[in-house]
C-alpha cells in the first residue's frame, strides 16, 4: 500500500538531489582541475642546445629558492640605490640579446609561479674583449670575472629589510615593467609571493651577516667554504677568526673528465667529481630533495668534455717552441704536459702550504669540522658526500685555457701570468679587477685602469686580509727572455 | 524479515572483514615502520674494527634517537653546542665520509634510528702537528669528546618551545623526502614521544646542571654518579667525581683470581662485568634482545682483551730510554710492574683527589648488582663493599692516556713529575695535536683553548694533588723516565 505513495516523492527528491549536486559539484570540480592545472606543475624552461642548458637550464634550485619572475624584474627599480648601478648588469651578470635573464639565471614554472633563480653558469661563465673597440663575446665556462656575488646578495638583503619591500611598491613596479598579471596573481599569488620571498631572503640575510663583517670580495671571487658552513647553520660570530675572511677566485670549469680523481678545489678537498658538483649546486638553491639530478647530469655530462677557447691573438711559435723547454723543466711536472695532456707526477695534488707558501685563508676557513658535516649531506641518498676531506695546502692544477683564468693564484692576487712570474715584492700591489679587455702583453686581463666609461672596477689590494700575493715563486729566479718565451708558451693550452 | 536479516548479516560480516583487513594492514604498516628490525649494512661489520666503531649493541631501541631529529637538531639549535661544527663541537672522533661520528651507531627499528656504543667514549684522535689529518685509535681514551655537552644538547633542545613538529618537520623536509606515511609517524608519534623522553632525561640529569659543579670538559665523564642515578635510581646527592675516560685495550691483563680489580677506584670485579654494565648504561633499559646482547657483551670481551696499545709515534732515544727503565725500576715499578698492578692502593698512600670514591658507595653496588641480576643477566657484578682507595695503573700505551691521574688533572707526564704545587693549574683538555717533550697532549695556547675545555684544577673533583712520586728527581732522571714510558 504504502509502497506506491511513497515512491513518488523519493524519486522526485532524488532527482533534486541529483540536480543540486551536480550544480555544487560541477563548478567545484571545474575549480578544482583550473586550480590543479594552475598551481600543480612543475616545469622548468628547457634548451636544445648544451650550451644554452649550461647558461639557462634549471639545476631544480627555483624550488626552495626561486624567486618569483616579476619580483626578480622589479627588485633593481624598487631598490636602484642598493645596487652599484642601474640593473643587474652592475654587478657584473651578463644579458645577452633577445634573453630576458641574465647568463647563469634560469626559469621554472613552479606552484603556479614563474621562477627566477641561479644556475651553474653564473659564477662559470664571463666576457671578453679582444679589443676596445669590439663587442665583448661570451665565453662559456670561464671564471664570471665580472660577477661580484657579494654585491648581488647584498641587493636581496638589503632590498628585503627595506620598507619598500612591499606588494605596492613592488607591484607598481610589476605593472610598469607591462607584466599584465590577471587577477588571480595579482590578488592572491603575487602579495603572498612579495611577503613569503622577504622572509626567506631575510632569514637568509641573517644567515650570511658574515659578510658583512669581511673585505669586499670583489668580482670574480667568492668565499666558498665559509658559504658552505651556513647549509648547516654553523654559528658563524663564534668562528675563529683565521677562518674568515677566505675568498677565492671563480675556477674554469672545462675538461672534467681528465679531472676525475684529482684533488678538486683550491685546497683539493674532494676528488670525485660528481660530488663536488652537487656541492657547488647548493649555491644554486638546491637541496637534497628538490635538486634536478637528471639536468644537473646534461652540464655535467657536457662538462666532461667542454674545451676552452683558443687563444685569440697571434703567438710567435719560435718563442712558444722555446718555452715549452723551459714550461717542461719548471712547471709539467705540477701542471701537466700541455693544455690537454694533464699527465704528470704532481698534477691534481696537493702542494703543502709551507712549500707553496701563498696566501693560507682560503685553505683556513675549510675545516675538519665542516668536512665531517658535509658527510652527512644527501643522506639517504645512494650520492651520500664522502669524499670530502680537510687538506693542508694547496692542489696543482691543470692549466686548460690559462690565459682566461687570469688573475691568478687561487685568491686571484696576481693579475698577469707575466707578474706571477715575478718576485713577490715586484708583483702589483693594488691593481684594478672586473674589466674584461685583454692584455696579451702581460697575458691577463688590463688591471691598471680604475674606471671606463662610468663604470668602476675594482681595487684590489694584495694588502687586505686574504689578499696576499706571495707565494708561487716558481720560475720567478728565470732571465727575461725565458720568462716571455714561458708565457708565450702558456699562450697556446 | 528473513531475508532483511540475512542481508543485514552479510553486510555485518563484510564490515567485520573490512575492519579485520584494513586493522590488518594498520598493523603491518606500524609494525613495518615503527618496529622492524632491519640488520645494519654489511660495511660496518667487514671489520673488528668497525665493528667497534659503528656496530650496534642495541641502544638504538630505548636511548636512541630518530635519525632525522638527530640530523636536524643541530642545525636548528647551534646555540646549544659549545660551538660552531654541529656534533663536531662536541669534540666526538668523526673519520672523514662518514654520516656518523664514531661510536654512534645507526640502526633501522622501524625508521632509522642513532644509538651509541662504548666507541664513542673509548676512541682518540691525536695529530703529530696543527697541519695533519688526525690518526683514529680504538680502545683509547676519548679525550675529545664532551660527554656531557651532548647530554645537555639534548635535553637542551628537547625545552626548547621550538622544539616542536612543525618546526622539526619544515628541516627535515629541506634535507629529505619522506613517504606520506613516515610523515605522519614523524608528526604525530615520533617528534612528540621523542620530545617527552628528552624531557624525562631532564630531572635524571638534574646534577648535570648543578651551578656549583664545575663542567665535566671533554674526556670525562661523571661515571658512577652515571650508574648511580640511572641504574639504582637513587636521589641525588652533593657529590661529584668526574674522571678521565679510560683505555680499553688489552683487558686481558686484568687477572680478578689475582686480586685485580677494574675500574679506578677497583668499583668492579672483572673486565667481564665492566663491558656488561657501560653496554648496560648506553642501553638505558633491559636488552630488547637478551641473546643478542650477550653475544654482543662476548664479542666485545673477546675483542678487547687481546687488542693491543698502539705504539709511540714519534722517535724513541733508546739509550735515554734504556736509563729511565733504570729509574722505572727504582721509582715506579713497585705499583706499576709488580703484584701490586692492578689492585687498590689506599687512598693516604695516593694522596690523589677523593671526590671520585665519594661518588659511589657499598649499597649502590649492591641495588646495582641486583638491578642487573633481575635483567636475568649473569655477571660478578660490582663489588659490594666501601672502597678507599685507587687502582694502581697498568703503563701500556701510558703516552695516549693524557690528561694524567684518574681525574685527568695533570696534562703531561712530564707535569706529573713534578711537585703537585709546581703542576699547571689551568689548562685546557681535549686538543688532539701532541706535544713529545711533555709527553701528553698540547694543553696551553691559542689553538688548545680553541678546541679545549678548560680545566681549573682548584675546582670541586679536579684536585692535582698527589701522586708525588719521583718528583724529586733529578731533572735528567725525569727526561729518561718519561722517554722509557714512550715505550710501554
């Protein structure tokens, strides 16, 4: 009986039911997949050729560090007075023409985000000219000479405590820059962007105020390991004081694979050359979890087997031919038989500091206890580090593609391979860094020249702590004409 | 009626089933993540040797640590380290590639867990200048390590307010990627209980904190006021006898049917009982395994017994020693190379700090013994009975036993010859560069107050006093000496 009656009604409210919630349903689910769509990707910028991988692929470090693209577009005009210049160009980063970020920078679209952050090629890859008159080129691989990585981080710290950190000034930046944001990043992901990338780049600037408290680096140097010591949030004010204060030149990087097992670094405080990567892309933002191993591998891969540029000027091979004699006697045996035949008893060694006798910062500020630490790096990972190792002195390097590594020395304290040859109280004293004009007479980058242009360059001076030009003194006790026909020599690996 | 019951039934039995298989699979995930037992990787037993240095005995079950708390704690709290190097500040002996230092052990109960063994205590390093890679010796005193820094770093961190899941969880999401259920464990079981342990380690540990107890410094530890808090529970008193690590090696020359005994004040019977209760005290509980344990307790006896001193690193002046062996003969070997070794020699013979005897006594010896004896485990144990003097020293390997006396305040052989007024009064313990002159680790200097505890031997427990014999030689007599001593 009841049956019947009751039938009617239920299937009418069912099907009320069904209609109300598709209407609640459907739009949530359209929502939910936009959403999905918007923020759920993971995609970096990629790059057919190598090359163009090693100046703009990603090494995964925009994960944990990237900074947002517009804010990275707008950060020079909210805060011009913390950088030396207008721009990122003033602290030496390099646009080349067509690109909307500098050399060394790459772009991942990440939680609905496009970000900016450093890669590889930044500290590895600078310019030369040849002449005044000519266009810089960009040689790939190279020590970023012309990057001065201390004013860089000074910009974001400094930037990040301003009071114009904020999303209205940062946003009338974006605008006038012609960002044309919608709604939804305009709102929602930009303001919280502006305000999560403060704190991260403070936290940060509290985590580096060391720096502060050390001479300028200056361009084309970098205190590596008192950097590394922040990955494990080592109380840097209670250093001792003789580990501070380090600064190293950018290596050349090309070559790898003949320098698999050498002692790697200045110091030569690893020998395996993957691991020494990983460790340098700390510096790129990376962390164990969210590094980009399989782009990382395409630089490295391709790093095995870069080669440097020649040597771009005429070289007198009656001079070169006498050299190579005397590079055979005085240098082969720590440096290899040539610019590509690395083969020698001493080459990726290391020389004790009492016998090579240069400047000992560098080789102080790395410690039995940041190796041990660094052992714990990318635990539970089959690349855990363990070939980090404290040294006690310098490594014997390979000299591939030597005249672009100028200046010299491991703290770059010498700026011509024809002033290293001469005794340390006949060496520069303060001479001028971050021009990149070359000199093919003293073979080196021009370092008499403070400034062209409006642009300053830097002084350095072998005076300041960690500075210091001594040591080396190979072939320094040679005649005139053997040093130039050595250096004529060099011209060619 | 029938058939609505039937429907019902199944469907009560389909959520019955439902519920046995989903409590089925709870359970295997909590037993497989929380509880099982994995062996450690097969590298840390390849050798006797590393097996010392990183092998488990089993302390990873109650004392230890979740791995990734201990990995975090120090990047997050490195103000509660007594300096900058994270557990390296703690002066713990850490080989060069490895995740852990020596003596801590890492083992899977679950989830990766660190615990310790005897290594961590019972390995020096020593250079032979500033500018070298230290050398690693098993079985020898662990003048380094800052046994109580590390406790109190724990605990330490464990009040701290940002102590907490939120915080612990953002770190170790920086430096790994854990599944959605190791997450949750970490979340929800493991940061919670692990913080509520530490913090029950606080009132245990009360005396740690005393302000007018000086610091143990590196290479000493408190050891039976250790026993006497954790294994007999007993309130705390005012005493305190803080003393040097001892070394390990060669255990076999402790003969207990010669009237030997172990430990400095003679505390325990035999080598034996000594593995048992230290393995004990790292444990902080009954063996989860009691089998296990024993083998382990066995291996360990049989390891150091025959294991020998490590040889004098620098050169030897042979005719020099050959003379001090004279003066030995004279001076010294009536209680270092006699019957006399290895017994106690009253403390008004000896002369020597008495803080250490006041710290233990008959009826902890006796609660302790039954303590162990309740474990069902099988030793002779500690002797039950009031002690009054100190244990004459066996010499072997004597030159990586600085700082000297049972309390470790005499850095240098060379000092210790020398009247008690004209010993160092300040110095500083657990510089691992050695000094061959003085015979005994670097102590004075920049570099050593650097990387060293200071010692003040005026403060409670580090009397210099004593011990006075051959301090009235002639000064050629103590070189030689000291240059035969070399040789042991």
């Amino acid at each position: 009986m009841n049956e019947f009656s009751d039938a009617q009604p239920t299937s009418r409210w069912r099907r009320r039911f069904f209609v109300l919630l598709l209407l609640v349903v459907v739009p949530l689910a359209v929502i939910g997949l936009y959403l999905l769509q918007r923020f759920g990707g993971d995609t970096p910028v990629d790059y057919a050729s190598n090359e163009e991988h090693f100046k703009y692929g990603s090494t995964g470090g925009e994960h944990e560090m990237g900074f947002p693209y517009w804010i990275w577009r707008a950060l020079p005009q909210v805060c011009p007075e913390h950088l030396p210049g207008p721009g990122y160009e003033s602290v030496g980063m390099i646009f080349e023409p067509g690109k909307d970020v500098p050399v060394g920078t790459s772009k991942r679209r990440y939680q609905g985000v496009d970000r900016v952050f450093l890669n590889c090629a930044v500290c590895h890859t600078s310019t030369v000219r040849t002449d005044k008159s000519k266009a810089p080129i960009v040689v790939t691989g190279m020590p970023a000479n012309n990057f001065d990585i201390m004013a860089f981080q000074k910009f974001f710290f400094a930037c990040a405590a301003d009071s114009r950190f904020r999303k209205e000034y940062v946003m009338a930046e974006i605008d006038r820059l012609g960002a044309n944001l919608d709604l939804l990043d305009r709102e929602v992901v930009y303001p919280i962007a502006i305000a999560i990338m403060r704190e991260r780049v403070l936290t940060l600037a509290g985590r580096f105020d060391w720096i502060y408290r050390e001479p300028n680096w200056g361009p084309g140097r970098v205190d590596t390991f008192n950097s590394a010591k922040v990955i494990f949030n080592f109380p840097m004010d209670v250093l001792p004081p003789k580990e501070l204060a380090a600064p190293a030149d950018f290596p050349s990087i090309w070559n790898q694979k003949p320098r698999q097992g050498m002692s790697l670094h200045w110091d030569g405080n690893n020998s395996l050359v993957e691991e020494r990567n990983k460790s340098a892309a700390f510096g790129t933002g990376t962390t164990p979890p969210t590094i980009d191993t399989g782009r990382i591998k395409r630089v490295e891969d391709w790093l095995l087997e870069a080669k440097p540029p020649k040597y771009p000027f005429p070289i007198d091979a009656t001079l070169s031919a006498k050299g190579g004699a005397v590079y055979k006697q005085y240098c082969a045996g720590c440096h290899g038989a040539s610019g590509s035949d690395f083969s020698g008893t001493y080459v990726g060694k290391v020389t004790p500091i009492d016998e090579i006798a240069t400047d000992r910062r560098r080789l102080d500020s790395y410690t039995t206890e940041l190796a041990v630490n660094q052992s714990t790096l990318y635990a539970g990972y089959p690349w855990r580090f363990t070939h980090f190792r404290k040294t006690f002195g310098y490594a014997n390097m390979p000299l591939d593609g030597l005249w672009l590594r100028a200046p010299y020395l491991h703290n770059g304290s010498v700026p011509t391979l024809r002033d290293l040859l001469e005794r340390v109280d006949a060496r520069p004293k303060v001479f001028y860094r971050g021009n990149d004009l070359y000199d093919p007479v003293r073979v080196g980058f021009v370092s008499n020249v403070p400034d062209e242009d409006g642009r300053h360059y830097f002084e350095f001076d072998t005076k300041v702590e960690g500075n210091a030009n001594v040591g080396h003194t190979y072939g320094t006790e040679l005649g005139a004409d053997d040093k130039a026909a050595l250096v004529e020599f060099l011209k060619t690996f | 009626m029938a058939l609505r019951y039937e429907a019902g039934h199944r469907l009560f039995k389909i959520l019955v089933l439902l519920v046995v298989i989903f409590a089925a699979i709870g359970g295997y995930i909590a037993w497989d993540r929380g509880f099982r037992e994995h062996p450690q990787p097969d590298w840390v037993h390849a050798t006797a040797e590393m097996r010392f240095k990183y092998g488990s005995l089993g302390a990873e079950n109650d004392a230890g640590i979740p791995y990734w708390i201990f990995y975090v704690l120090p990047r997050m709290f490195p103000e509660k380290l007594p300096g900058p190097g994270g557990y390296a500040a703690l002066g713990v002996p850490w080989e060069e590639g490895q995740e852990l230092p020596v003596g801590f052990t890492k083992k899977t109960i679950g989830f990766p867990r660190v615990g310790n063994n005897c290594a961590v205590c019972h390995t020096a390093t020593y250079r032979t200048k500033p500018d070298e890679a230290a050398v690693f010796v098993v079985a020898s005193p662990g003048h380094t390590t800052n046994v109580e820094g590390f406790f109190r770093f724990l605990i330490d961190c464990a009040k701290d307010p940002r102590f907490n899941a939120d915080n612990l969880m953002s770190e170790i999401n920086l430096v790994t990627k854990l599944d959605l259920i190791d997450k949750a464990l970490y979340r929800f079981f493991i940061i919670p209980i692990t913080k509520k342990r530490l913090l029950q380690r606080e009132a245990q540990f009360a005396w740690i904190y005393r302000k007018d107890f000086p610091e143990w410094g590196r290479g000493r530890d408190d050891a039976m006021n250790l026993t006497k808090y954790f294994m007999t529970k007993q309130p705390m008193d005012d005493t305190f006898g803080p003393t040097d690590m001892p070394s390990i090696w060669n255990l076999q020359k402790y003969k207990a049917d010669q009237g030997m005994f172990m430990n400095f004040a003679g505390d325990s019977h035999d080598a034996y009982s000594v593995i048992m209760d230290s393995a004990l005290g790292l444990l902080g509980a009954p063996p989860a395994h009691k089998q296990d344990f024993l083998d382990q307790v066995a291996w360990l006896h049989e390891y150091l017994g025959k294991l020998p001193a490590p040889k004098y690193p620098f050169v030897i002046d042979a005719a020099k020693a050959d003379t001090g062996k004279e003066v030995f003969a004279k001076n010294c070997a009536g209680c270092h190379a006699s019957a006399r070794t290895g017994t106690p020699i009253p403390l008004a013979e000896i002369g020597t700090d008495r803080n250490r005897l006041d710290s233990w006594n008959k009826n902890a010896a006796v609660i302790a013994n039954k303590v162990v004896t309740d474990m069902g485990l099988q030793r002779k144990g500690l002797v039950e009975a009031t002690l009054n003097g100190y244990i004459a020293a066996f010499l072997d390997g004597i030159w990586l036993r600085a700082p000297y006396l049972h309390n470790g305040s005499v850095p240098s052989l060379r000092d210790l010859l020398e009247p008690a007024a004209e010993r160092p009064k300040v110095f500083y313990r657990g510089y691992d560069v050695y000094d061959p002159i003085r015979v005994g680790f670097v102590s004075e200097g920049r570099e050593a107050q650097l990387a060293g505890t200071r010692l003040d031997v005026s403060q409670k427990a580090s009397g210099n006093q004593g011990h006075e014999f051959g301090t009235t030689l002639r000064p050629a007599e103590k070189d030689a000496l000291v240059e035969y001593l070399k040789t042991l």
